[in-house]
C-alpha cells in the first residue's frame, strides 16, 4: 500500500478532548497507521506518497459507535434490513463496537451456547465487515453457569467484550459483579444496560445496580429509551467509574442534564456516543453525527470536545488504538465541510449550528473506503487527489 498524504487541511480535529484541535494541515499514513503531522513540509519526506488535497476541509478521527448491535453479517433480524453497517460507514464511523447480539434468531441462553455465539461472532466480524470496518463483533451475553475457564477461553479466542449486563440471565449486581471481575482481569470490557427495558426479557437498571457491578460503560444513560431520573444519572457520574454512554436512540432531555453535569464536575472526558442500533426505533446511519451535533447544538458542548465523545474518549475506554490523529494510531480519518447551504461555512461551525456536516471521504487502515457519503447532505468542497481538476 503507498503511503497517502492527507495535505491543505483546513481544520485537524484531535480527538483528544483536552487538545481537540491541533494546529497542522498534513497528515501522513504509512502503512495503514499515522506516520506523521505536521506542515506542509511533510510533502518532500514522502516523495512516493499519493496526495489528497484536503481543499480546505475539516480532518477528524474516523467515528466510534460505542453501541452497535450487530447480528451476522451486514443484515439485522431486528428490523430485517440488510447494509446497515455500512450506511453508518457513510455516516462517518468507521469502527462499531458491539453491545451485544440479542437479536440473533434462536440465540442460546446457556453458557455454552453464549460462549460459543460470542466466539463464533468475534472471529465472522474480523474476518469480513462492509468497506473494511472494525466491527468489534462478539460481545457476551451473561449467562448463568459461566465460569472463570470459559472467561479464560473465550479471551485466548480473542473475544473480548460483555454485552450489555441485563440481556441475559445474569441480572442482578450479586450475580453480575464476580463475573464482571473475572472478565475484567481477562481483559474484557463490560457494559451494562441502564434505565428501563427495551425488549422483552431484559430488565430496569439502576444506578445502584451499575455502581454495585462496576461494568466499563454504563450504557445509554440518558435511556434506551426509558432513562433512569437525573438524580441517578448524576450519581452514576459521581460514584462509578464508568464510561457515560449517550445514545441517538434515547431521551433528549437526559442527554441535556447528563452533558451539562458532566461538564460542570469536568467529566467530559468520560462522555462516549452511542446508536444503539438496531433497536426499536431503527437504524439511523448519520446518528453519531446528530449525537455530535445535539451534544454541541443543544448542550453547548464545544464541536470539536464533541467529536472528541465519538472519537478519543471511546478508543480509551475500549482501549482501541485508533481515535486520535497522532503518529502510531491506525489511520482510520474522515473528511468533513460544512453542506450545502449550511448558515456555516466549516464542518465545526455546522456542527454548532446543528447542521450535519457533508461526509466527503473515509478512510480506514489508510485505505479509501468511501468518496462523497450516500447518506450526509454534500460538502461544500471535496478534497481530491492534488493534481486532479474539478470535473
Ligand atoms: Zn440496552
């Protein structure tokens, strides 16, 4: 693979919500990671190198979807829809961690049905994924009868995520805690469902709940769809560690009160965006590009500390190493602008506007996976390979 650069960027977005926008307009790839950022004098250290000239456009991390939930292959039983993962790819995304497979038609709920589902899932999902994305596939459902020498199995397979803690028979926090510790010491990382149900068989979580079971990520905390109250929310942000999840599929006004409590007690840090799709209220491709959006729209979140909850929050929380333009991560990068007719003329001052900024490219392991999205409004410019004219 020729090394690419990525030159006349007009805006680089970190990723880092403590230095979310850095002041460079090159970035060079080598080999599918980040080699280097910098100027433009970068251009005569990679004489081979294709060029993308950015035309002036906002660079950012690819997108993180903290909360998929994927089925087998790009086709959901859910709604009975097929390329939904790869419309998100158009939203932006270019990595999806599962939540979990709930819907998988027949799904075992012993622990060696749930173990096998979780290993079978995490190896189809590396194997192949639509426009090369990271569908992190394979998350465990809890339930009871697994022991530790399957938690020891499963991770020398390479899975390495529990599904939302409520999916399963393992409910309750005396039930839940011990395996989550165990998971935890393999390495796994844990979400656990919050607030109401969401389909038949799962059950409420409380804030208790999650602080009594410590997952990674308390997921949906503004509901999915049914929340939990703000005096909850603002406990789980003050007595757990745990990720705060948001998610496109939840309750606005929650999403406001956990952004603005989070931000006061200087927790922004902890903030990761979500779809939690398929679920009842659909797909949505573009929804961690409106979560961006709302968060930095309604809740007054800075854009770029906004992408930053869709980007470099999540990578640490799952300890992924993409996220973040910087040298050695993977180099998983969109190319944003502000659309067609925006009051903005910036893909960040689109996203303050509440604007859904025009995918114009993504990138993954620093390959081209998609030119001008199907899904987002155009961009007002496109970048394209320098030398090359307007059509
Ligand atoms: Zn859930």
């Amino acid at each position: 693979m020729p090394d690419l650069i990525i030159t006349n960027i007009g805006t680089l977005v970190s990723g880092d919500w403590e230095n979310p926008v850095l002041d460079c307009n090159t970035v060079a790839i080598r080999g599918g990671l980040i080699d280097a950022v910098g100027g433009a004098e970068l251009l005569s250290r990679y004489p081979d190198a294709q060029v993308l000239d950015a035309m002036g456009v906002t660079v950012a991390p690819g997108l993180i979807d903290s909360h998929c939930h994927p089925c087998v292959g790009d086709y959901t039983f859910r709604q009975k829809t097929a390329d939904f993962l790869e419309s998100e790819v158009h939203g932006g995304v270019t990595t999806m961690i599962s939540a979990g497979e709930p819907h998988f038609p027949g799904r075992p709920k012993d622990a060696a049905g749930a173990k096998a589902q979780a290993i079978f899932l995490s190896k189809c999902f590396r194997n192949q994924s639509p426009l090369g994305a990271k569908i992190h596939g394979g998350a465990l459902i809890l339930e009871q009868g697994l022991v530790e020498a399957d938690f020891a199995e499963m991770a020398r397979e390479g899975v390495w995520l529990v599904g939302e803690i409520g999916l399963g028979s393992v409910k309750s926090p005396a039930d839940a805690a011990p395996l989550v510790e165990i998971a935890k010491r393999y390495g796994f990382r844990v979400a656990m469902h919050t607030g109401g149900t969401s389909i038949p068989g799962s059950s409420p979580v409380s804030a208790d709940d999650v602080i009594r079971t410590g997952p990674t990520v308390a997921s949906h905390c503004n509901g999915g769809p049914t929340s939990i109250s703000t005096a909850e929310a603002e406990r789980i942000i003050r007595e757990s560690d745990a990720a705060v999840e948001i998610v496109q599929c939840g309750n606005y006004r929650m999403t406001n009160f956990i952004l603005e409590t989070a931000g006061k007690l200087g927790q922004w840090g902890r903030v990761i965006f979500g779809n939690d799709a398929p679920s009842g209220t659909g797909m949505i491709p573009l929804g961690i590009l409106r979560n961006v959006c709302y968060a930095s729209s309604v809740c007054g979140v800075p854009p770029a500390v906004a992408v930053a909850m869709a980007t470099g929050n999540t990578a640490r929380v799952f300890g992924l190493n993409t996220g973040v333009i910087a040298p050695g991560r993977e180099a998983d990068i969109v190319c944003l602008d502000a659309p067609i007719g925006s009051v903005a003329d910036t893909a960040l001052g689109a996203i303050e506007a509440g604007d859904i900024p025009g995918v114009t490219y993504v990138i993954i392991n620093g390959r081209v996976a998609v030119v001008k999205s199907r899904n987002t409004p155009p961009g007002n410019r496109t970048p394209r390979p320098a030398g090359q004219n307007d059509a």
